[in-house]
C-alpha cells in the first residue's frame, strides 16, 4: 500500500514538483485538487509555491 501524503508535503519535499503531478499524485483531477487547496488553505497551489 503507497503511503499518504498531503499536498503540502509533496510540494515541500518535491521542489519543482507541479500542481498537475500533485494532483495526480493524490488520486484527483487537477482542477478538482485547485479548487480544494484554495479552500484549505486560502491560496491556490501556485501562490503556494511562489511563497
């Protein structure tokens, strides 16, 4: 069974890794994934990066 990670571990342990592999990585449509981090966590995952 593949571990699980949370978005922000993968884009804090992936430098460079993209919102698209994120997604992916967690089993959801990229769009869908967008909507959800935004919500959470009040920016979308290219503020995110970008800070």
């Amino acid at each position: 069974m593949a571990p699980k990670y949370s978005s922000l571990q993968l884009f804090q342990e992936n430098p460079g890794i993209t919102v698209e592999q994120v997604a992916h990585q967690l089993g959801m449509e990229t769009s869908y994934f967008i909507r959800i981090f935004k919500r959470t966590y009040g920016d979308t995952p290219k503020q995110f990066i970008k800070h």
